[in-house]
C-alpha cells in the first residue's frame, strides 16, 4: 500500500487539470455579462487611466517657501496722528514678508501714554465701585488696564464711579471709528513669491515668469494674460472672496490665498502651471456682531527729555492674509501601471461571478443550468440523473497517458 500510494503521488505530479466551461445560451444573461465588461472596461480607461492617471507615480510631499511683499501710500490726517504719509514699513506687520501678514486699514490711537495712576474705563464692569471698599488695592481688573490702588474716583456727586488703577494713562476709551483710516489701501498690491519642489522627481518650479527684463515687475498685473505675474491688487483679492473692502478695512478679516500645483511631469515643464484660490477664513456676522473681524493692540516706546518712558497705543483692524500652496506631480511608472491593470483583470471576473449567480440561482431554469455547471461525484465516478454512470462520463474520467 506504501509503494502504491508514493507511486500515484508521483504520477500526480505531472497531471495537468484545467477548468470545465459551460456555455450557457442564453440571451439575457450573456447581455448582462457583456455590459458588465464594457462597464468595468470603461472605468478602467477612463476612470483610473485619464481621468486618475493610474499609470503614472505621484508625489504629494511638496516643498514650498513663500516671500510676500506689499506695496503703496496713502496720505491721512487725524487728532491723534496730524498729517502723516503711510507706506509699506507703517501697515504691514510684520516686515519680512512671511506666508501670513497683516495689512493694518483702521486704527485707534491713544498717545503719550505714561505709567501712572487715573480712573479705568468706565466700560469695564469689574472696575465700578461706590466706595473705596470696592477697590481693594493690588487686585487687577478683570478684563481692564491695570491694578487697583484702593481708591474708588466719582465724578462730581454721582453715587457710582470707577476705580483708580495704576496703568498706562490715560487709558483707551475712544470707539472705532465709522471709517476706515485706511480706505484707500484697496489699491495696495500684495507681490507673492512661490518656490515648489517635489523631492521624488527632483522637480523645481516658480510662479515668476523667467525674465530678464527689469521693468516687467513693476508694469504686471496678474490676471488670465499674465498668469505668471503674482501681482495682485489688494482690494481685487477681497473682491474675488465675495467680500466688500470698505466693510472688512472697517473693522478687519481673515483671507486665505491658496496656490495649487497640479503637475503632469509626462509634459512639458510649462504646463506645470499654479492656480490660485482665494477665500474668506473668518466666520462673518450678521451686523455690526462683536464676534465680527480681526483686531490686536501694538504700542510705539520713546522717552522725554527727561528719561522718562511713554507710548503711543495702538489697535489696530485689518486684513490678516494666509497664503497656503498645495501640490502633487505625477509621471509615468510601470509599477501603478501594472498593479492597474492587474485589478481591472481582476473585476472581470467579478461580473463572471454575478452572471453565474442570475445563471444558477435567480433565472427561472436555474436548476438546469447548476446541473450542467456542477456534477456530483461518488467514489471518484460521476453519476447521471438515473443514478447510472453513462458511458461518456465514465470516458472523460480515464486518464491519458503520453
């Protein structure tokens, strides 16, 4: 028995089985069958190929700096500031040109303020007081501009007053104002410098156009002629977000500018081409909302003829930009390529796999056709309908020798 069955496990090894088809004739299922290839053939062309450039390797680890730089003057002449001329080195913040900056368009101005003691605002709750009592010295005011010295300060013969603090008096007290300080800053022009690289393909790129003249800079604006000129007007950037400039110079908003890079490395290197977006980031609301705009405080530091220090405090509304650049490149690589294909072979049979479902289960001569396709075997022999094995059946199961 030991011989025989090492001897038959020898001869197994070089059988060769192969699959039994059935072509079943039937229309409706072979329809079937045939609009689920073109289906998975379709989206294997046009899907994964053309549309998804499944053949080519990507790369989305893009490398990036950005150099910023606004320019323009406007002339003002306030209370608190007199005539003055604004450039570039008074409202943006900060100076070196960073990926965000800040475009100061409305101001509130305390000057000369020195360290000493005076009344808080009035429109400070915490600081209200009828009597010294109320104004423990040392605490801080909540929300307010310095620290309690003990004393609560009425006016004339009102009941309530406010209580003496020791700050930088005098205190701010003025409201923003109805206008923009700043309203002309919409014909500012904000300069974007981008360099890309994507490490895989070793692949650089800018958005300047490549030029040698020296007044193409200063003459440029970007739009659909001049893609290659990242020149753009400031009250232009805040058109394209669907916001009006008057109202967010008034009391100021976040803008997000972002430079896309979508590049098929199978081209030419001049149809890597970038795409701006550009878009309101602070939530707008309805009204003259607190919630609304963007705002912070800054102070310039001098001293008197006497050594003594002083500040002119400042809070300042504007337009806080964000330029972001996102990007991924692409080129052709046998490996997506093969693995592609491999699963489009693959979800062909698939639709093999529905269509014998309808065929066995859900057609109404199901039982028909899972005769034909599957046979039932009993001690290695085939049997018929009638329980005998016919003399066909028992032909295919001899084993042919070379």
């Amino acid at each position: 028995m030991g011989q025989a069955g090492c001897k038959g496990l020898y001869q197994s090894l070089f059988d060769y089985k192969t699959e039994k088809y059935v072509i079943a004739k039937n229309k409706k299922v072979g329809l079937l069958y045939r609009l689920l290839q073109v289906s998975i053939l379709t989206y294997l062309v046009v899907w994964v190929f053309l549309l998804k450039k499944g053949y080519q390797d990507t790369d989305t680890s893009l490398q990036s700096s950005i150099i910023t730089k606004v320019k323009g003057v406007t002339f003002t002449n306030t209370s608190e500031l007199g005539e003055r001329l604004w450039d570039v080195a008074d409202y943006v913040i900060p100076p070196q040109g960073e990926n965000v900056f800040f475009v100061i368009t409305n101001l509130i101005v305390t000057p000369n303020q020195r360290q000493e003691t005076c009344a808080e605002s009035d429109s400070i709750s915490d600081a209200l007081c009828y009597e010294d009592s109320d104004c423990p010295p040392g605490k801080p005011v909540m929300t307010g501009n310095g620290v309690r010295t003990g004393r609560c300060l009425r006016v004339e013969n009102m009941t309530r007053g406010t209580c003496e603090i020791f700050a930088w008096c005098p205190v701010e007290t003025k409201s923003r104002p109805e206008k923009p300080l700043l309203g002309k800053a919409e014909d500012f022009t904000i300069y974007i410098k981008n360099f890309i690289r994507f490490p895989k393909f070793n692949f650089f790129k800018t958005n300047v156009l490549d030029t040698k003249d020296l007044k193409y800079l200063k003459s440029c604006h970007f739009g659909p002629k001049d893609p290659y000129c990242p020149i753009f007007r400031l009250g232009s950037v805040v058109k394209w977000t669907g916001s009006n400039f008057q109202e967010i110079a008034l009391q100021g908003g976040v803008i997000g500018i972002q430079i896309e890079w979508d590049c098929d490395l199978d081209k030419a290197p001049s149809e890597c081409n970038p795409r701006y977006y550009f878009s309101r980031l602070d939530s707008r609301f309805p009204g003259n909302s607190v919630s609304s705009g963007y705002n912070f405080r800054f102070a310039k530091y001098y001293r008197d003829g006497a050594g003594v220090e002083f500040r002119t405090l400042m809070k300042a509304y504007g337009i806080r930009f964000d330029v972001m650049v996102n990007g991924r490149a692409g080129k052709f690589s046998i490996i997506p390529t093969v693995i592609n294909v491999g699963s489009g072979v693959a979800l062909m049979g698939v639709g093999s796999f529905l269509c014998d479902l309808v065929l066995i289960y859900l057609i109404k001569k199901s039982h028909f056709y899972r005769n034909k396709k599957f046979e039932e075997v009993r001690s290695g022999h085939p049997v018929a309908a009638n329980g005998k094995a016919n003399v066909e059946q028992l032909q295919n199961l001899q084993t042919v020798e070379a």
